[in-house]
C-alpha cells in the first residue's frame, strides 16, 4: 500500500466517483486544506486504486486542544475497505507527517458511539484528553455550495505524543 498526498487529478476523480453533493464538497474542502499550506489530504492506494483518505491538519481545528497541547490532527479518516489495515496505515503515515512538521502530539476526535474506530486508535497508542468532550462542527452542502444541514456532534478527544 501506497500512503501519499493527493493531487488535483486524484480530487477529480473521487469526485467524479461520488454522487453525494456533501460529499464531494468534503473532498473538495481536504484539497484546499492541502493547497492552503495548512495540513496534507492523504490518500491510501492499492495496486493504485484509491482505497482510503484522510486529512492531517499543522493545528488542532479545537481551540481548547490549540490553548493546551497544541496537536496536530487526524481529521476525518475514511478507510473505503475494513479490516485491512488501511486505517492503521493512514495513521502511521499522519503521524510520521506529523512528526516532521515539528509537532510533539497528534490527536483526533472520535464520535463516543464509534467503537471500532477508538479501539484502533487506542490499539495505536492513542488516550483520551484529560479535557472535555469537543463539538465537531461541519456543514453539508448542495451542489450550488448552499448549506443543507448544520451539524453539532460531540465527541471524545484522543491524543498521541510523538
């Protein structure tokens, strides 16, 4: 498996790929995360076929996690196949990213209902923030950019050192 930033083509073609308008502006926000300078949008591929992503973000998106350990941040890991090995390979290469940004911790938040994913991150060596819950915030969008849904979910923090 092949662990490494996206290009413009391979944003075209996820989102030739996909159906869902939200969808596609989620990949189109990853791409823009990366070309701002402000994190990378990893992608997963096997025998050069895209089988995951995931974007590492320089700062946490949290501003209690900025004000305290001031990690980088896995944001929104997506393996397209379970069990494989993918989410785990993701990880470590957010990490080493992570780690030559300069960063002293990575963290991610993980929704308190989303055991398969904690038991991954705690089977990375991952803990949970001595600090409260977080409230991911994100919008879904239609076609024409306009907001269809808001959307407030708390979720539990885990971190890393590096």
């Amino acid at each position: 498996m092949e662990i490494g930033p996206a290009t413009r083509g391979d944003v075209d073609q996820l989102i030739g790929s996909m159906d869902s308008p939200a969808a596609q502006h989620h990949v189109l926000g990853r791409w823009e995360v990366q070309r701002a300078g402000d994190g990378a949008y990893l992608l997963a591929r096997r025998a050069g076929v895209i089988v995951g992503q995931t974007v590492v973000l320089k700062r946490s998106k949290y501003a209690e996690l900025q004000a305290a350990e001031d990690p980088a941040e896995i944001n929104g890991l997506d393996a397209f196949v379970r069990n494989e090995g993918i989410g785990t390979a993701l990880v470590r290469a957010a990490e080493v990213l992570a780690r030559d940004w300069g960063r002293a911790w990575i963290g991610l938040g993980v929704g308190p209902e989303n055991d398969g994913a904690r038991r991954l991150y705690e089977r990375l060596g991952y803990h949970l923030w001595s600090g409260p819950r977080v409230i991911d915030r994100w919008t879904e969008q239609a076609a024409d950019g306009s907001v269809v849904r808001s959307h407030a979910d708390e979720c539990d923090y885990l971190l890393k050192p590096l």
